[in-house]
C-alpha cells in the first residue's frame, strides 16, 4: 500500500473533507459512495479499503468517529445483503493482509464500539448480525475476533 499514490492522496483527503462535515451533508456523500461500492468489481473494492486502511490513521480520531457514525447509520438504511457485502469486503482484505491487525488502534476500536452502543437497538441488530456474519464467512475468523472488543461480542447475546 504506496501512501503516496494519487488514489491514496485523494482517500485521504475525502476522509478530511468528510470528517470536517456536519451530518446532514456528510450522511448522503457517504450513502452515495457506499452504493457506488457496491457496484464496483472486486480489483476496484479491494483498492479502496487498502487505501481506507492506510489514510484512516491520518484523520484525528474524534473527526474518524464522526465518519464512522455516518457510515453507520448509512448503512442501516441498506439491505441486510448489501450490508454483509460491504463488511466482508473489508473482512476478506484484513483476512488477505493480517499485518492490519497490528494497525488498528486499540482505544479508536472501542470508541468506534461506542458508537455502536449508541445507536438504536435494531440498528444495532441489523449491523451486528451482517458483520459477525461476515465475519464468519471469511477464511480465518479467529484472526478478525483478536480485535472485537469484547462489549461487542457480548452485544451480540443480549
């Protein structure tokens, strides 16, 4: 992942811009590009979420968790398919590059639970079950659980 690629440079700076937004103009940038994903070829998706992977780290974590409540509550809006779609996009390029495990910030995974717990609760059932069914889905489910926190799995029996 060449962080000094053009497509790197401009994740990057959508990140920013998006992260500086207040929801009600960055929820419908967000829902938009999220069915434009959906439409993309595997090669496409799988540049994206290498480039998602090497610019989040840029972005200050408070602003990261305003995109990420956005993505979120965006996602609700989908179907439960199109949801599992997406996270098992992101599974399988974690499950293909393990050494992101190592990247993820442990306090910006628990705040971005917190999000999460914020929510409404059948929000948080419709994407608890897409992700942890991604999750399942992929080759080594073991190695994306390492970094669930465990509220979030003790979310899932309440």
């Amino acid at each position: 992942m060449d962080n000094d690629n053009p497509a790197s440079s401009f994740v990057e700076n959508i990140l920013i811009i998006l992260s500086n937004l207040p929801p009600g103009l960055r929820s419908p940038i967000i829902r938009g590009r999220l069915n434009e994903f959906l439409s993309f070829d595997t090669a496409e998706k799988k540049e994206i979420i290498q480039n998602v992977f090497a610019n989040y780290g840029k972005i200050e974590n408070q602003a990261l968790l305003n995109i990420f409540d956005s993505w979120l509550n965006s996602l609700t809006e989908m179907e439960s398919g199109e949801i599992s779609s997406i996270f098992y996009s992101y599974m399988i390029e974690i499950s293909l590059n393990p050494s992101l495990i190592n990247t993820f910030k442990h306090d910006l995974v628990i705040s971005m639970t917190g999000v999460l717990t914020r929510f409404p609760t059948y929000k948080q059932i419709k994407l608890l079950d897409c992700f942890f069914e991604s999750i399942l889905n992929t080759p080594n489910p073991k190695l994306i659980l390492r970094v669930v926190p465990p509220t979030l799995l003790e979310m899932m029996y309440e």
